[in-house]
C-alpha cells in the first residue's frame, strides 16, 4: 500500500492502494513506518508523501464505518488516524505533501500533518464529513483553522464544498501551486529549500485576532441553526474547532473525537452512511457481468421538451456528441437557447468556464432530416407521455437505426412492452427515465423488459454511469419505483385538501419531515395536468388506487396547472413563484366537499406525516413483494435522489425499518379502517411482522 524509494537525500513515500488510495488502517500502519525509517535514515534530508500522479488520496476508507459499532469504537477509530498523522507532523525530516486530483477529507487531514504542501493547478480540497452527517475525525478541525485561519475553516468543513488550487494557495492551504508534471520537483525544491516551518498544530498567526474568531463562530452559528436539529455534526466542529482555540490542539483532538462518536451514534448519520453504501451498490448487477457494453460514442434525442433538452445536455456535458430533433423547429431552437442559458447561469456562479461551456454547446447539433438520428448508437425518445405519440416516434427511430443501436425511452410510467409492440426489433429497446431537470438530477431508472437483450441493459447501466449520473435497475411495471411510489403520495395531498387540511400546513408539515419542499408546491412546480396524465396509467394497472381527487381534476379542467399558467393550489405572480394563497383553490374544495357530502375537518400535521409517508411505505412494500428493484436499497436510493425524500431518514423503506414493522403495520391497519385500501399492507410486508 505504500511504495517507498529514495533518490537525491530525499525519500519519497507513494500512496499505492488502487483505485482511490483510500486511507484504512493497514495503510496508516505502513505510512508510519515509512516515515519512521526516512527518519532513520541518516541519508534522507526529507520526505515527500504523494500519490498517483493524477491522484493524491480519496480519504479515509469508509468501510471503517462498517466496523465502527459503539462509542468506543468511534474514539479508537479517530484516534488511531489522529496518532499517525501527527506521526507525520513530528517527523524529524521535513515532509511535503504532493498532492494531485481530488484531495478530499482524511487525505487532507494527512497533507495538513505535513510540513510543506504542492499541489497541480487541477488540485481540488474539501472536508465532505458533514454531508455523511459527521465531523473530520483526523485532526481537520484543529489544522485547517491555523492553516486558513477561523471563518475559512469552518466554512469549508460545514458546507463541504471544495476550493480549487489557485484559493487553497491565496488562503495559506498549500505553499505551491505548479503544473502537473513540475510536482515532485516543486516539493523537492521545498524540502531542499532550508526552511523548516512551525508544525501545523503549534501555529497561531491565524488564530489569535479574537474579535475575528468571534465574528467567524457567529457566522458558523447561522450555518448550523440552518441545520436539522438530527444532523449535530455542524455543532461539533464549532465546538472542536472552539475547544482547540481557547484550550489546546490536544484538547481541540480530544472534543474532535467524541464529537466523531456522539455523531455515529446518531440515527440520521447511520442513515446518511447506510445511503452512501447503497447508492455504490446500484449498479451491482452479478447476472449482467458476463454481458459486453456497447461503446457509446454518438446519442440522438427526439423531442426538445423540458426532459428532452436536460438530457440532451446531460450527455453534451459528459462528453457526447449528441443530435437532437422536434417535429417543431421552434422547440428545438428554444431547447438550444434553454441549454445555452443554463450554461451561462453555472459561468456565473463560477461553476464552469466559459471555454467549456462553449466545447458543451459544440456537442449537440440539430438533425437535419431523420438520418442524423439514424447515425447515433443510441436513441432517447423524449416526447409526450401518450402511447400512441411514443409509438409513432418509436417506429420512425427503428427505421432510420442501425440494426445494432439501442432505442431508449424516458416514459416515466408507461409500460414498455405496450411501446415494444411498435417495433420489429423488440429486444434493443429500453427505458431510461431520467428526472427533471435531467441535466442536474443524479438518479436514472434503467427500466428492463423480459426480452430486452443483457447487453442492452449492460450498455444502458454504464452510460448512466458515464454521465455521472446513479443508476437504478427496475423491472418494466407501471410507474416503475420512483412514480409507483410517488404519484400515490402526491394524490394523497389533494386527497387531504378534500377532507380539510390546510395547503400551507400539508406543505410545512411535509418541509419539517425533511422534504425541500412540499407535495403542493412541487407539483405546481411540475404541472398538475401532468399528474392527472400519469395518474390514469397507475389507476389502470393497480385497482386499489384510490383516484385523483376532484380538487385536482376541477383546476386541471379549469385550466389552473401550477405555476406554468401562473395558478395551481397556489397562485403566482408575474416572475415571482413565490406560492400565494388561493380564493379559487378554496372556493374548487368547498364545492368538491359538498358534492361528496363531506364536512370539513380540522387535520393536524400527525395525520398529514402518517398518510403521505405510510402511503409511500406501503406501496414500497409491495415494490418489494413484486421484486421490481434488485434489492430494497436501491428504492431508498432511488427515493432520496429522485424525490428528495430526507437522506438522513435513509428512504423510506429504511424509515419504515427505524420505525418498526409491527408499528407501521399497527399504523397502516389504522389509516385502512378510517381511509381505505390505498394503506392495506401487503402480504410480504404481514408476514415480515408475523401476522
């Protein structure tokens, strides 16, 4: 795991554990040693640590997290890298750390325990602990504040957001910044340089203006009141970071270790570690191994609606050349000006260059005349969700296709053997639901029919992959996991509007579970029409469906579709979605709620949580029971990416666990006695309780 050689009084110490160099235990046994002989080395006037020339370190191992089962274990873990790295700081020969690629939470805790750090103009920095819900563990609380001083520390360790080279030297992270092949060399003239600076952990220029550490804490106050009340890692590294300012390093060392253990005992850290796990595991399918991918060189999208245009661009900014088309020309030069807008806005905000930008729009290219889709390996249709049109388009793509390309269709509920009746070569096609918006959202369900061929679905799985995007395998069932699982959740939020519940108290109730936002919102976001659309295809395949209340038909039919038409439950004004209050919307459900003869009820935000998310639990269930997804994880996943169901709940299926069976069967009876069979719990689900 490490290489160690020395050349020119100079020992070099290579981090070699492919393919990411993760730090574990092993590893840290041998960079210690390492150390330890340079140190014994009468020849070596230094060390310099690295890794692969395009990579430094990709952190601590995080299948440590597996083996971590107590408070004790928590201590021990963080200590043992604690130990070590300041192993490296003590060393008597100075070190310098060469760093390249990603440098990201334990490798930085490393590089920080150096004396001298390098690094290439394409290096990037960052702490992400807290988006798994804990606290850097290896002394990154107590280095980077006298590295950067106070409020860049803590900044970067509560956003978890990375800083690229050129602020990493201008805040006093690095001490070179050079180009890639000048790394070595720049540490070796470092280390040959004479100099020897106080060890990271002694240094206090940038810690001791009180008044600006100070201000630096009341700003990571307002970071952490933001925070849920679950998540208690941002308090932590305040207060480690506090601890090593007005104490010591060592007690600052200490209060980072049992801020480490306090926040793995946490349930909303366990899930948030369980959700990291599982979304590596999606594209894990055993029986496709023996499967070749296709070599996906060239795409084609038709139709330039809103998903048609973000997928368009999620594979131009991966690197592919894509051809788009439209039976309108308007649409597909209103889909270039929305991917040239879109791109504009990240230069603004500083997340792409503008010569990237322009090489992105370079990659896609407007069909001609159906050959140029006919020339790509792969095909997205992307049109309207009506059967008939899809099956128009499908038929017109397996003309101009050759024999060997694969036709993919983003349906987000249709059933795919319905469309594969519109080919002769059934076995080549596919479904990719993508989410909108398709360029940003990460998740991708790869949809399977029986007679797809494996190496379709192969090609499919690494696609999605390459354009860094999650995968998740699904059996060709209507609305598949995400839609299965959703709609019944958003139908049930008009159903509350039916029976009384207040818009902005079904939204809030849902925001405080831990969603962005709420039901409502979202969907006059999406579209309500658009909801109506897909809800006749879930009624049509599962009797039990409750249908789409009347509240929701009634704004559809009185053209009221959400904030595309600048009224849904909420009305809008002129270029600002902001939701106000509805008199229509008000007016919509007393009507609904005299024809149905049913008075109106006080519901409080108990029975909004229990219907809307033991909805989604039970029809998850039955995901499960019809083995729709290759295993229960990848619905959590495909949940927490999908619909921004709350991470540190882990999915829902993983909520249901947390719960308990016998509680959510003992809650789901209840809500069928008062509300109907929409909440009947399956048979795998009684039998998993025992009844």
């Amino acid at each position: 795991m490490i290489e160690y050689s020395k050349s020119a009084g100079i020992a070099t110490v290579r981090l070699n554990n492919p393919p990411l160099n993760a730090i574990g235990f092993e590893l840290l046994e041998e960079l210690t040693a390492a150390v330890s002989r340079a140190n014994a080395d009468q020849d070596v006037r230094g060390i310099i640590v690295t890794g692969i020339d395009e990579h430094f370190s990709a952190g601590a191992d995080v299948n440590i997290f597996k083996e971590i089962a107590s408070a004790d274990d928590a201590i021990r873990t963080s200590r043992i890298f604690q130990e070590a790295f300041d192993a490296v700081e003590n060393s008597r020969k100075p070190c310098a750390a060469a760093m390249a690629g990603n440098v990201i939470g334990g490798a930085l805790e490393l590089a920080m325990a150096c004396h001298f750090r390098v690094c290439t103009r394409r290096t990037k920095f960052s702490f992400p602990e807290v988006t798994l819900g804990i606290n850097p563990g290896a002394g990154g609380t107590q280095r980077l504040p006298r590295l950067i001083g106070v409020e860049a520390a803590l900044k970067m360790i509560l956003t978890g957001k990375p800083i690229k080279a050129d602020e990493a030297l201008e805040l006093g992270l690095v001490d070179r910044v050079c180009e890639a092949d000048e790394l070595i060399e720049t540490a070796y003239e470092l280390l040959q340089s004479g100099k020897r600076p106080t060890v990271t952990s002694q240094r206090t220029d940038k810690i001791s203006d009180i008044a600006a550490n100070d201000e630096a804490f009341r700003q990571a106050q307002q970071l952490i009141e933001k925070a849920r009340p679950e998540i208690i890692a941002p308090k932590k590294v305040s207060d480690a970071v506090r601890m090593g300012i007005d104490d010591s390093c060592q007690a600052g060392l200490k209060a980072e270790q049992e801020g480490f253990a306090e926040c793995m005992e946490t349930l909303a850290a366990r899930n948030k570690i369980y959700l990291f796990f599982a979304a590596r595991q999606t594209n894990k399918i055993p029986e496709l191994d023996a499967a070749a991918a296709m070599n996906i060189a060239a795409t084609a999208v038709v139709g330039t609606g809103s998903m048609g245009t973000g997928i368009a661009q999620a594979f131009a900014a991966s690197g592919l050349p894509v051809v788009i088309t439209d039976a309108e020309k308007e649409a597909v030069e209103k889909a270039l000006a929305r991917i040239g807008n879109s791109l504009e806005r990240r230069i603004q905000q500083g997340k792409m260059s503008r010569q990237r930008a322009e090489e992105v729009l370079g990659r896609i290219s407007r069909a001609k005349d159906w050959n140029d889709i006919g020339k790509a390996d792969l095909v997205v249709e992307a049109v309207f969700e009506d059967v008939a049109v899809k099956c128009g388009v499908m038929s017109q793509i397996e003309a101009v296709c050759r024999s060997d390309a694969i036709i993919a269709s983003n349906t987000s509920t249709i059933d795919l053997d319905i469309l594969a009746e519109c080919l002769n070569h059934p076995q080549r096609l596919t479904g990719l639901h993508f989410f909108n918006p398709a360029h940003a959202m990460p998740l991708v369900e790869v949809i399977r029919r029986v007679d797809t061929d494996a190496g379709v679905i192969a090609t499919a799985m690494k696609l999605v992959k390459d354009i860094r995007k999650t995968p998740i395998l699904v059996k060709n069932r209507a609305g598949f996991v995400v839609n299965r699982l959703f709609i019944p959740y958003l139908k049930e939020a008009f159903q509350l509007l039916e029976d009384g519940a207040e818009p902005r108290v079904i939204d809030a109730t849902m925001v405080d579970f831990g969603f962005s936002m709420g039901p409502l919102t979202l969907i006059d976001m999406a579209g309500i029409d658009i909801l109506a659309l897909t809800d006749k295809q879930m009624c049509s395949a599962f009797s039990y469906h409750l249908p789409l209340s009347q509240v929701a038909l009634s704004l559809v039919e009185r053209g009221c579709l959400g904030q595309k038409t600048g009224a849904g439950v909420y009305t809008y004004r002129q270029g600002d979605y902001t939701p106000q209050d509805s008199d229509l919307t008000r007016s919509i459900i007393a009507d609904v709620q005299m024809q149905a003869g049913k008075a109106a009820r006080e519901i409080d935000a108990a029975e909004v949580t229990d219907r809307l998310i033991m909805r989604m639990a039970a029809e998850a269930f039955r995901v499960v029971e019809e083995q729709i997804a290759q295993r229960e994880s990848d619905i959590d996943v495909a949940m927490v990416l999908g619909t921004g169901f709350p991470d540190f709940r882990g999915g829902v299926l993983k909520y249901a666990y947390d719960l308990g069976i016998n509680e959510v069967i003992h809650r789901l009876e209840s809500l069928v006695g008062r509300f109907g069979e929409r909440f009947q719990p399956c048979r795998l689900l009684k039998e998993r309780a025992g009844v």
